[in-house]
C-alpha cells in the first residue's frame, strides 16, 4: 500500500470520527467520498511550480469529518459573508461581474475577431477589421456584437441581454473589468511560493469587496481558480455536508422583493431542506438571480415584462442536482483543508476545472454571470446569472471548450432547455469560482443564523471562526482607485467604438474591412529565440494544436511552428 493511499484511508477513518463528534445525536452519519484525481494535464503551457508539498490531487480529507477546505487558488465571483469574519461581503444581490466570454486570458484579437472559443463566429455575423488590426463583429440584424480595440488592448462584448462587458488584460497581467453602472472588478497580480496570484477588488452598488485567485495553465489557456481567504473548521464542513437530523422549512423573505417578483415563476425555494447542501443550492440560486437583477438595473433599467413564455422554471430535481453538486465542492474543500493544515499548497488544476473535466462525475454548473455562447446549430444564445449547465463529457485534449446541456432557461433570446452550448475554458472556470465563492458566502450566512429560523444549531466544534490562508495575509493592499478605473474603462470603451465604427461599415457585411481576409499569424520576425509561452501567445494568439514531448513542445499556427524546449523558444519554422 503506497503512502498517499495510507493516508487517505486515515483521513476517511478521522473525517467519520468527526461527523460523529459534531453529530447532536445518534444518527450515523457518512464520510465524504474523496474526488477522483484529476487526469494529467501534460499539455499545457508550464506554470510557475508551486511548493515541494503541492500535488495535483489532494492527499485526503482533514481530520474533523467533513469535507476538507480548499486552499487555495480558486477564481471567484462571490463574497464571503463578513459574518463569519470574512473581509469584504459583496452588497445584495452579489457580484459584481466576471468576464463573460472566456475573456479570462485570451483577447479578442487573437481569436479570429471572435470571443468564442477556437474563434468560432456564430451563424449569419460578420467580423470587419480595420487597417491597424481592430476587429468589430456584427450580428445577422446589423447589430454591434462586440469589437477589439488593438490600440488600447481592449476587448467589449454587447450582450444578447443588453449588458455591455469591457475588458483589458495588460502585459503584466493585471486587468480591469467594467460594466456599466460602475459594477466591475480590477486585478492585480502578485507571487506567493511561486505561483502568480490574482488580487481582484471588485466594486457593485456603491461597496468595495476583495478576492483571490490562483493563475494556472489549462488546454492551452491561462485561466484563474478562486482561491479562499479563509477556512472554515473542519467539523463546519462535517455538518454542511452530511444529511440534518430532520428536514426543516426556513423562510428566505424573498416575497415583496423586486427580483423575486420577477423570477418568482421561475424559482422557488424548496419548501423544506434536509441537508445544508439543498439550502446553499437554494442560497446560490437566489444570489445569481439577484445579481442577474441588480446588473441590468444598473445598465440602464431592470426587466419590466413577465417572463418568457418559452421559459423553462428550475425544477426540484434539477435543484437536487446543483445540491449533489454542492456536496462534492464541500469534499474537495474538506480534503484540501489537510493539506492547508499541513502547510502544503494546493495545485490549482487540483482545484479547479481540470478536476471536473477529468474525474467522469456529472458536474453541474450555475451560471455566475451573462455569457453569450454557440449551440449545437452554430447560433448564437445567452446564458444568464442562475442558469443551471451539466457537463456532457471531457473535451478532447487541447480543445478549448467544452459540451454543456442547458438544464434551465429563461426564454427569450436564451439557449432552449436541452441545447447543447459550447463554453469556453475559462468560462467554465469563472463558473465553478461562482460556485465555491457563493458556497463559502452561504457557509458564513449557516454559521451566522444557525439555531434561527428553523435551521439547525451549529455544534460547538464547528463554530470556530474561519482562520486566514497564508497567501491572502502577505497580499498587496485592495486597489483604492478600483470604482474610478472602471468608470474610467467604460468611458474609454465609449470612445473606443466611436472610432473603430467609423472606420468599418455599421453592419460589417460591405466595405474593404468586412472584405478583407482573416488577419494572419503574426510574423515570425516578432518571435526570438529564449521567449516563453505567454511571449509567443500575446504575439500569435492560442496554436492550432500543440505537440508535447516531455520538455519539448510544438507550438503549430497556420503559417509558423514554434518550438519550446523546457518552456522557452529554441526554433521557428
């Protein structure tokens, strides 16, 4: 028996020990299964290596018999409740707004002109580019559906929802993100044990909030895990993920609000919950759909009219499945609370999507901001803040996105219920960050209201206060200036297309732009030898394919090959 099978026998054997020692009576209770280990993920880009004690599944569930704390990098949209002593809750109604569209780490201009992943171009649009290498795509309707600003490295999506996204990634990697309204985030990065961390401060409703991610390499692409500031007592994880002694009801006061009149026939909290992993499923729905509101209330005016008639409601068993779901996030939690404790780092892909898109379980995604994707027939639908999303299967190796089912839609101009849709990457990332995030934000709100209103009463061993990661303690300061440089984005973003419009036909399908042809591969002249990954890709974009060869890799684009030899350029064919 090898050492790492050994000692999650042990932390099996320690997690039912806790379960039974937080229990408030005899009923038995069962041990979280440990997630599978994510496959290897030999193809990608290298990534600064972490701590010796790092590895890429964690070495077991902590003791106190609940499902462990994860440590580490996570991208994330929610706020953790200052309630359970967390900094920074996000006001009502929650985030302020991840980039839609994978534009996680990859610019519009190096995918074809389009946000898509693989820079596919949905069915009837157009894609016009100006002399200097902007590029502005159009819908079938002539409608402005997003454009790339080359001289300000700025990418701005015009949502199916009516929601404009502006993002800007610089060289060094930090990058702000804005919608209008004055709702959005700025990104610092910073190096902890050698692995580039993420420092957002987000801004919404007039409240500033901070978050942590974890760059890492994924397919391909850079994508960011939400990493947690802080972690909860393992015996709290114990008691979340384990069934309560009896169902209970809990009134959420959502009657009389404004969102719940509106997505009221579309959601409804489940009239009772056996277990915490139902009410936080309940708890993140209502945060999404709130957030969904807020934001188009700050673009210009909340929805006034009755939901779509094609509309298709959450059902219970598809909520049931978003509480399984739930219930392996706490796992994996648990289990990387170990390694916390013992002072190892948690690999990133351990963590985040390369887990879920390699462990054949049936994950479930909810949808944490507006995303506008490609369906089975190559057209264009949305997805909105609260949509539910199972994955159809791993992606092949190096594809950049993944099949999704939609079990839950809106109506209108969203993807029909049953459509399979196209996400990229970092997209789902952002998704699963929203997950984790508003997971640990309904923790604290469980911690805080335990014993009240129904809900069961937090045990003793599990209401210690959550204790600092190591990572957010030595970070940089929150970006005092955040609100004034969102603000400042989207006004750029304003002047931005005032003058790319003016020199691409309105429609994009006339003109010398609209006719020109794709833009090619960057020249080879713009490469040296000795540069790295990052280097190549902010000059050619994401390869065609890539070729990996223990420390060699080809990286292969339509006119160049380019060669990697332990992570830096050797040739250029």
């Amino acid at each position: 028996m090898n050492a790492q099978k050994l000692l999650s026998y042990v932390a099996a054997a320690a997690l039912m020990v806790g379960s039974l020692a937080y229990a408030q009576e005899k009923k038995p209770t069962v041990a979280p299964k440990a997630p599978a280990k994510p496959a290897a993920a030999a193809k990608t880009p290298s990534t600064p290596s972490a701590n010796k004690g790092s590895s890429t599944a964690p070495k077991g569930p902590t003791t106190g018999g609940t499902p462990a704390v994860k440590t580490g990098p996570t991208t994330g949209h929610t706020a953790a409740p200052t309630t359970a002593g967390r900094s920074g809750a996000p006001p009502a109604g929650g985030r302020a707004g991840a980039p839609a569209g994978g534009r996680a780490g990859t610019p519009v201009s190096n995918r074809g002109g389009s946000s898509f992943a693989g820079g596919r171009t949905p069915a009837g649009n157009h894609i016009a580019r100006t002399p200097n290498g902007s590029t502005m795509r159009t819908r079938p309707n002539g409608q402005r559906a997003e454009f790339h600003d080359a001289k300000r490295g700025m990418d701005v999506h015009h949502g199916l929802d009516g929601r404009s996204r502006v993002s800007v990634e610089r060289a060094d990697h930090s990058r702000v993100y804005a919608e209008r309204g004055g709702r959005g985030y700025v990104q610092r990065p910073y190096m902890y044990h050698g692995r580039e961390y993420g420092h957002r401060t987000y801004y919404a409703n007039g409240r500033a909030y901070d978050r942590f991610y974890n760059r890492y390499a994924y397919h391909g692409v850079y994508v960011y895990g939400y990493a947690p500031a802080f972690y909860y007592a393992p015996a709290f994880y114990g008691w979340a993920y384990n069934p309560w002694y009896a169902p209970v009801p809990y009134a959420w006061g959502y009657v009389g609000t404004p969102w719940f009149g509106f997505y009221g026939g579309w959601f409804q909290p489940a009239p009772v919950y056996p277990s915490a992993s139902l009410w936080l499923a309940d708890y993140m729905l209502s945060q999404s759909l709130q957030a969904n509101y807020a934001a188009q209330q700050a673009a210009g005016g909340a929805p006034q009219q009755a939901m779509a008639p094609d509309a298709a409601p959450m059902t219970p068993e598809v909520k049931q499945a978003i509480a399984d779901e739930v219930r392996r996030q706490l796992a994996l939690e648990n289990q990387e609370a170990t390694q916390t404790a013992q002072k190892q780092d948690i690999d990133p892909a351990s963590s985040g999507i390369a887990r879920e898109l390699s462990d054949n379980q049936p994950h479930v995604f909810v949808a944490g901001a507006g995303l506008d994707v490609i369906d089975a027939s190559g057209m264009e639908c949305a997805v909105s803040e609260g949509d539910a999303l199972q994955l159809v299967g791993p992606p092949p190796a190096e594809a950049t996105a993944a099949d999704l089912i939609m079990l839950s839609s809106k109506g209108g101009k969203e993807c029909k219920k049953g459509a399979k849709v196209s996400i990229a990457i970092a997209d789902l990332q952002e998704m699963q960050n929203h997950m984790r995030e508003t997971i640990d934000a309904g923790l604290g709100d469980l911690q805080k209201k335990g014993g009240q209103g129904g809900l069961p009463v937090v045990p003793p061993s599990a209401a210690a206060p959550p204790v600092k990661a190591e990572f957010a303690a030595i970070a940089p300061p929150p970006d005092p200036n955040a609100a004034q440089e969102i603000n400042q984005q989207v006004a750029e973003a304003d002047k931005a297309e005032q003058e790319i419009g003016a020199q691409v036909p309105a429609d994009g399908t006339s003109g010398p732009s609209a006719a020109a042809p794709e833009a090619p591969a960057a020249a080879p002249a713009e490469l040296a030898m000795g540069q790295t990954y990052d280097q190549v890709k902010a000059i050619l974009g994401v390869p065609k394919s890539i070729a990996d060869v223990g420390t060699k890799k080809i990286y292969v684009y339509k006119d160049v090959k380019v060669t990697f030899v332990n992570g830096k350029v050797t040739d250029i064919q």
